[in-house]
C-alpha cells in the first residue's frame, strides 16, 4: 500500500481511529530533508504492508493536525498506535533508524 496523503480533516479518520499503527510523515514540498527521507518511508511502506498504515501530512496545507501536534520542525514522523502517540524521529534519519522505531511501535 503506497504511502497516503492525508488532510486535517482526514486525520482523526485516518490515524487516530486506526485499527493498526500509523506512521505520519510531515513534511512540506520546500523542505530538503523532507524530499531525502521519503523514499525511505515509500519504502518502508512495502515493507510493512499490513502491518502499519503509512500517512503523509503537508504542514503548509495542514496547519491545524501540525499545530495540535506541536510539530516545530520538518521532517517529524510519528507513529501512532491506539490513537496515541507511540515515538517520535524527528529529521532526516536512516533506513535503520526508522525501521527500529517502527519494529518497537509493533511490538
């Protein structure tokens, strides 16, 4: 399952009524880091399918998720399980990194 651009309002849907854990990647187009992770995440996507659900939120067309967030700076992937937040990398981090968060949300 690729990885799915979601909206504010999408968001309590998508993510915090999730039956499986979701990782949120958010971003924005002018943020080089964020380009250099998300191959990373689409990646990662496939890797996980039907494990994790794999979302994307673009902060500068979804100020309020970000916001209620406290997200500061970009990239910032949380993971979500249960509705609540699991972990945090904030970052352009390694394949490695990610995938080590991902395997402790799952757990």
């Amino acid at each position: 399952m690729p990885v799915m651009e979601i909206t504010d309002a999408a968001f309590e849907a998508e993510v915090i009524q999730s039956e499986s854990p979701v990782l949120v990647d958010f971003w924005a187009v002018w943020c080089g880091p964020c380009r250099m992770i998300a191959p990373v995440v689409e990646e990662l996507s496939k890797e996980y399918a039907g494990k994790m659900k794999f979302c994307k939120v673009n902060i500068d067309d979804n100020q309020d998720t970000a916001a209620q967030l406290g997200i500061r700076s970009i990239p910032t992937l949380l993971l979500f399980k249960n509705g609540e937040v699991a972990a945090q990398v904030v970052g352009a981090v390694g394949k490695d990194v990610l995938k080590g968060k991902i395997d402790e949300v799952l757990k």
